[in-house]
C-alpha cells in the first residue's frame, strides 16, 4: 500500500502529458503482454502473434486518429455529428481521383501523393463547411440526422453507377479552352489509387521500391524481424503503423494546444451554454463553422491514412456503421479527453475489434470446432449433450457476435460509465470549477 | 449538449424563406416538366402511373413505421434509431411462425423454425402465399406484432427506462447499441443471408371497375392490413381516453404530468402501438418483396426519420404525409436520376426540410 502511494506521489509530481504518455504506454504494454501469454500458450507462432500486434495497433492508431477528431467536434464543442464516415470517405476519395493513374479505371489525374492527401483534406473541410453553415442552426438530434443523411447521401453517390466515370471540361471561355478531363468515382468496384503506406517503403528501402536496397532503418529493423522469425510483410506493415502513430502523437499535440487556446475555451463554453457564450460577445456560429471544418479535415486525413492505405478505395468501408464504431472508441475513452479518445481507440481495437479474431484463431488452431450449418443443429447436440457444435457454431458466428457485443459495450457504458473511461478528465471552460458539482455525463446537461 | 434554438434573427427569416422559395420554384419546375413528358410522350401514361402506385405502397409501409417512430420521437423525446431493427425483429418473427404453421409436413421443422438457414425447402414447394395458406399468413402477420411489442418493451424496461431522464443524446446512443444487438442477435440465429421466403404472389385477373389488367394480391393484402391499421391508431388517438393522453404528453409532459396522467402507461401503451406497427410494416414488406435480410429496417430507417421529420415529429398524420412524400420521391424521382440515386433524393428533401422547415412541412406543433 506504502508503496503504491509513493509511486502515485511520484507520478503526481510529473507533468500532465508524462503521467498520460505512461498511463497509454502502461495500458498498451499490458494488453500486449495479455495477447502474448495467452498465444504462447496456446501455441501461436511469434509471426502471427507480432501480426497481430501490428493489427491492434493500426486499427488502434485509425480509431485513435478518427475518434480525436470526433473529440473536437463532439467532446468539446458539443457537435454531434454521426456522419464521420461521410467525411472520411470524401477525403479517401478525393485523394484516390486526383492521385489514381490517367490510364486507369476509373481514370484519374495521377497527380503526387502529397497533392491528394493536402486535396482531400481540403475537400473535405469544403464539405464540412457547406453542411455546417445551415445545419449549426438545428437541435442536437436533427443535426445527428442531417449529417448521418449527409453520409448516406455520399456513400450512395459514390456506389452510384452514373458517377461511375465522368468528364469535366471541355468546354472554352472566350479564347481559354478547358481541356477535358476524365476522373471516376468507380462505383461499386471503388477506385484504384496509390496506397499511402509508400510512405513505409521511402523508410524502409534506398530509392523507395519496394525489393530494393532496404535502408539503415530498413537494415535495423528486418535484422530484428529476421531474429525474431517475423516476416517482412509484417515489418513494413508495422513501419507504416509508426508513421501512423505519429499522426496521432501530431493530432494529439494539435488538439491540446487548440483545447488550451482562447479559441478551445470558447468551443467549450459552446458546449456548456451557448446561449451564454453568445451573451458575452462570442461569435459562436463563426467558431462552429470553423471548428467543425477543421475536425471534418482531420477525419479527411485520417480517411485517407486508414482507407488510402489498402489501394482499393470502395465505398462499402464508408458505412454508416463505421461512424458508430469510432463513436464507440470514443465513448470507451471518455470524450471531452485527448488521452481519452487514444486509450478509447486503443481498446477499442484490442479487445472489441482484434480480440474476438484472435480468440478464434487461437480455438480454430488447438480445437477441432467445425461449425454446424445452423444454430438448430447445434441446439440439437446440446440436446444430447454435446456442447461443441454449440461452440463450434459461436466461433464460427463470431462476427455477428462481435457486433452484439459492440452495441452491448454502448448500452451499458450509456446506463453506467456515460463518462467512459477518462471523461472526468474533461476540462471545463472557466478557469476555475465553479460548480464544484460531479462531472456531468456527455450531452446530457439536465443541470438546471 | 445546448440545443439553443437559433432562428428566428430576421437576417435568418429571409435566408429561409429564399431558399423555400426555391424549392418551390424547383418543385414547379418538376411538375412542369412531368405534364410536358406526358403531354410529349417521353413518359407513357402508364409508366406514370406505375411510378405513383409503386409510391404509394411504399409509402404505406414507410408510414406504418413512421406512426411509432413519430410517437416514441414525441413522448419519450428521443431519436429512436433501433426502430428499423424492430422491424426486421417484426418479420423474422412473423415469418418464422408462418413457416412453422404454414409449411407443416411439407419441410423440416429445423428448417422452418430458422426460416431456410439451411437453404432447405423453397417458398414455393411450402405454397407460401395468401391463397394458399391464408391462415399462416394471418398468424404470422399476428406474431410479428406480438413478438415485435413483447421485444420493445422488454428493451424498454431493460435499457431506456434507465434512462428516461437523461435527455435525448444519451438514449440515441444506447438506441445505436439497441440496434447492433438486436439486429445481430437475429443473425446470430437466422444468418446474414438474404433469401426469398414468400412464394409468388397469386393475382386477381380482371377485377370489376378498376382499371388494371390484375391484382398483385399480397400487394393488395399490405395496402388493405396498413390502411386498417392506420384508420386503427386514428381512431384510438381521437377517441379513447389513453388516445388524448397520449396527445397531451406529447404536447408538454410536465403539464400532463400535473394532471395526472399515468407517465409509465402512457409509454406502455406508446410501445405497444409504435413497436406493433413496426413488426407489421416488417411483415408486409417481407410479404411484398418476397425476400428477407437482416438490414431490412436497418436500410429503412433513414428514410422513416426523413418522413417524421417531414410531417413534423410527433404528429402522426404528418408522418403519414410525410410517408406519402417520401414514396412518390423515391419512385417518382427515377423519371429523371438513375434509379441508384433515389434514395439521395430523399435524403436530399429530408435534410433540406429539417434545415429550413425544422417544424415539418406542415408546420405541425408537436402533436398527435
């Protein structure tokens, strides 16, 4: 007991970002350990169990990148907006047509990588900035629908077939000729782009093709996959993880600085009382367009970091649904917190996410369950007493057993943890805490 | 979260009003531009007509949901987006007791109980039509109702009484919970596979005085049941005493709570009639397309909240219109977009009325 104080008396003399940077890297280390024992003992190679760890942290750096965002909107402005994915997919697409090859199908301009991720980013806050200048105005749950309407509006544009391929220009004006230009949405078959994990082959191999001369980095790190018996699909797989990772230590650093600005104290007046944030001079319609243009380009960005990076752009990863599993990552962490939204994403992506694949694999390896066709044959078993089509059947359910479980882990974290996991951490917009009153839940300010 | 209500600033007024005007003027535009397809013969008569009637049956079974989803926006004051999954709850139920009444002796019982999962005996071989087994559809039709209320107020007790006082954005998000455990737990059992479960319908050759050549009767058996269950909740609403309570706790619930209307049974009764409609609509869709998937409702609900939010939420006859607004749109708007764009159109109108028209097109207060 003596002990954990002192370690806890030390901890508080630290600085705020250093006890957070140890709280993230302690709960990332655990869970890493957890993942290790347990397919160690059960028999899991150490490729596969690096594999996997490289999955929980790319799924944990895209939820991160995507839930920060969704934390600028929502967790301090008060915004609630369940079109995310509507946004990540103007981003994602943006940067596909202007970056795909001219000769492709559906043809694009094949303009540099660096011009379509700065593109789609653009675009995307352009989007966000013509739904948030009427839609500001409506109540919190018509917003909710505005933007989810506007999402759907998207995805189904881009599965569209007459957008399948289209040309601009063409035309002149006066003496100036337009020349034309093909461009293409795909359709239901998506768009073929540049994937952006070249960033990893620029890292990892001199000339930045991949099968050349690998770097020193490059050296470093496939010595240490080679000793470790990891392959090296895997290695430039976890290379461009880091680079996302860095992402979010740089969206993290962005909101903090932008939280802690006269600026984020006006966002989150917004968020407590608007109506008194307008009665002390606040132009609280400019900030919320600005504001909300701002977290749509970095869902943009992370659209294009996250889907950009699977060189198939396709609108079936625009669902709606994935705006619910970032609002879940979310809600885990505690919106209102940047740590939060991180360690929200992180858990998020191991143990609702990756953890139900990496069970089954461990049972489908050690256990001979075959599934059943369906579930009455399983029950039929059961009858007679032999549980494993039962289980059999579940191992082989587990997706839709994954979803049941997300949307469990929703209701019961609304009935009894609204606040998540740090969402006391959410900082007030007075100096002080005049209310001394127990942190209030997300969204549901009935304090009157 | 703040829900200031922002308009009403003159400068506001006259954007609103601008941009009504427009869409009026487009409105007109379209209207015109139909009368001269006709009038040219770009657009044959009967493509019209085939258009508005395929609009209204859709607006049928959008309007049977939009009732309750209307309802349970206007006295529980939430968004409910796990009404779609009781409509998918609504005809799974249904269908499965259908089957194992209808397709008795015909077809495995493992097969009917989990509605061919297996891929076992087709609708057609179980003569899975209303001719042929007028009773199982019935019952099943029963079934999806109960079943569909039994589920709403189990989740009721078990999750959003829990939450009564929370506000609106705390029960939206445990409704999206709602809505991914419900519509999962239903695929756990049924699996993801969309398959056809209704035989083909059998048609009423040339009826007397109407002008068609035949009757779809499961198309006639939806519009008949949805038109009865409507006239139902209309005169329940305006002629029963729970009807005006119910009205008035829509209207202002302290008010009514002053009076002494009993809040908790008012809620029952919402449940009852909201969820029992959205498992018949379930049903119907399921008896008019022939084929059931686990995103039935799921790929409804946007389109329901576009025809509440159209009515004016809480109004359940502009729901209704809302409903008819929504069907004519989506059917109606192919004589000019391709036909993987209508539901855009819709979309497209919904938000447009909820940025300009918040209170629904026909300005409804918030009421029954």
């Amino acid at each position: 007991m003596t002990a954990r104080d002192d370690v806890s008396e030390a901890l508080s003399r630290q600085p705020q970002w250093i006890r957070d940077v140890l709280l993230v890297g302690g709960i990332v280390l655990a869970t890493y350990a957890l993942f290790a024992v347990v397919g160690l003992a059960f028999g899991v190679g150490v490729n596969s169990i690096v594999g996997t760890f490289q999955q929980i942290t790319f799924f944990a750096a895209v939820y991160a990148l995507t839930a920060l965002a969704l934390n600028l909107h929502w967790g301090y402005t008060g915004l609630f907006n369940i079109g995310v994915a509507g946004f990540m997919a103007v981003g994602a697409y943006t940067m596909a047509m202007l970056t795909a090859a001219p000769d492709g199908s559906p043809p694009g301009l094949g303009l540099p990588l660096i011009v379509g991720v700065v593109g789609g980013m653009i675009a995307a806050a352009a989007v966000g900035f013509v739904a948030a200048l009427p839609a500001l105005r409506v109540r919190a749950d018509y917003f909710a629908i505005v933007t989810l309407g506007l999402s759907e509006i998207i995805r189904r544009a881009m599965l569209s077939r007459s957008l399948r391929s289209f040309e601009l220009g063409g035309y002149s004006i006066g003496s100036i000729t337009v020349p034309t230009v093909e461009l293409g949405t795909g359709g239901g078959s998506g768009i073929r782009a540049p994937s952006t994990d070249v960033i990893a082959n620029y890292l990892l191999f001199a000339g930045g093709e991949r099968g050349g001369d690998p770097t020193i980095l490059g050296d470093v790190l496939f010595g240490l996959g080679g000793a470790l018996g990891v392959t090296r699909s895997i290695m430039i797989q976890g290379t461009y993880t880091l680079v996302l990772i860095g992402f979010v230590v740089a969206f993290y650093v962005l909101l903090t600085r932008i939280a802690y600005s006269p600026f984020g104290r006006v966002l989150k007046a917004i968020r407590e009382d608007e109506l008194a944030a307008r009665s002390l001079g606040k132009n609280t319609n400019r900030t919320k367009i600005k504001v909300f243009m701002l977290g749509c380009a970095l869902m943009g960005l992370a659209g294009i970091l996250w889907q950009g990076s699977r060189t198939l752009v396709s609108p079936n990863n625009f669902m709606p649904i994935v705006t619910f599993y970032i609002f879940v990552a979310l809600i885990v962490g505690g919106s209102g917190s940047n740590t939060g939204s991180i360690v929200g994403g992180f858990v998020f992506a191991a143990f609702l996410w990756e953890g139900p694949r990496f069970i089954r694999s461990i049972a489908r390896a050690n256990f001979d369950v075959r599934a059943p066709p369906t579930i009455y044959d399983a029950f039929a078993s059961l009858g007679s007493f032999d549980p494993m089509p039962l289980v059999g059947y579940l191992i082989g359910s587990l997706d839709e057993i994954r979803f049941i479980f997300i949307g469990v882990v929703l209701i019961v974290l609304m009935i009894w943890r609204p606040d998540g996991l740090l969402g006391h951490r959410k900082e007030i917009a007075a100096a002080t805490d005049l209310s001394r009153r127990p942190a209030v839940t997300d969204g549901g300010e009935t304090d009157e | 979260m703040s829900t200031v209500d922002v308009r009403g600033r003159v400068s506001d007024v006259t954007g609103q009003e601008l941009v009504g005007a427009f869409l009026l003027l487009g409105i007109v535009v379209l209207v015109f531009d139909l009368i001269r397809q006709v009038v040219v013969g770009e657009l044959s008569a009967g493509l019209l007509r085939s258009y508005l009637w395929s609009g209204i049956v859709d607006s049928l079974y959008i309007g049977l949901a939009a009732i309750g989803l209307s309802m349970t926006y206007s006295i529980l004051r939430f968004a409910n987006f796990s009404h779609g999954d009781l409509i998918t709850t609504g005809a799974f139920s249904g269908w499965t007791v259908a089957y194992v009444i209808g397709g008795a002796g015909v077809a495995e019982f493992s097969s009917r109980i989990l509605l061919r999962a297996d891929g076992g005996a087709p609708p057609g071989a179980l003569e899975m039509d209303v001719l042929a087994n007028p009773l199982a559809i019935v019952l099943g039709l029963i079934a999806s109702a109960v079943v569909t209320i039994a589920v709403a107020l189990a989740i009721d007790r078990l999750i959003y009484r829990r939450l009564r006082d929370e506000g609106g954005i705390p029960l939206l998000i445990a409704s999206v919970g709602v809505a991914l455990a419900l519509r999962y737990l239903i695929a756990l059992f049924y699996t993801t596979d969309s398959r056809g479960v209704v035989g083909s319908a059998p048609e009423w050759e040339d009826p007397p005085l109407l002008p068609v050549e035949a009757i779809d009767l499961h198309e006639a058996t939806l519009v008949f049941s949805a038109v009865a269950l409507m006239l139902g909740v209309h005169l329940l609403l305006q002629y029963t005493k729970l009807g005006k309570s119910m009205r008035a706790m829509s209207d202002n619930k302290d008010l009514a709570l002053i009076t002494g209307i009993p809040t908790e049974r008012v809620i029952f009764a919402t449940w009852v009639i909201g969820a029992g409609l959205a498992g018949v609509a379930g049903y119907l869709i399921v008896l008019d397309r022939g084929t059931i998937m686990i995103n039935l409702g799921w790929f409804l609900l946007l389109l329901i909240f576009a025809a509440v939010i159209l009515g004016g939420i809480g109004s359940i006859y502009g729901a209704l219109a809302g409903s008819l607004v929504i069907g004519i749109t989506i059917n109606l708007s192919l004589v000019w977009i391709p036909a993987d764009m209508n539901e855009i159109a819709a979309f497209a109108l919904m938000i447009l009325v909820l940025i300009f028209r918040p209170d629904g097109l026909f300005s409804g207060v918030e009421t029954a």
